[in-house]
C-alpha cells in the first residue's frame, strides 16, 4: 500500500470517526443533560470540519503527483 493511498484512508477513517463521536456527544447530552458531553460533541464537530478542509487541500495535491 502506497503512503498516498494510506492518507487517504486514514483521513477518511478519521472523518467519520469524528461524525460518529459527535453524533455520540449529543445523544449522550439528551440522555443524560451532561454539559461534558456537548462539550465533547462540538469539539469533534470542529475536528471533523478541519479533516474535511483538510481533505479537501491534500486531496487537490494528491490528484496533481
């Protein structure tokens, strides 16, 4: 496996990894009405909004190697 086909899916992994804990956070915030929990769920939500920009830059240089 090239080292470019590797970031690809590790990033990709890392995105819907970042969407399942989010969605986690707020079901967990509904049960449970814990301020830790939406904490957690908005911070996964930045994090997976900055993978998906940043997919979106390597993705563009990986297309031009």
């Amino acid at each position: 496996m090239s080292l470019r086909i590797f970031h690809v899916v590790f990033v990709t992994v890392s995105i819907a990894l970042s969407i399942f804990v989010a969605i986690w956070g707020v079901h967990e915030y509904i049960v449970s009405r814990s301020n830790g929990a939406l904490a957690l769920s908005a911070a996964f939500v930045i994090c997976g909004a900055i993978l998906i920009w940043y997919a979106n830059h390597v993705f563009k240089k990986l297309r031009e190697l």
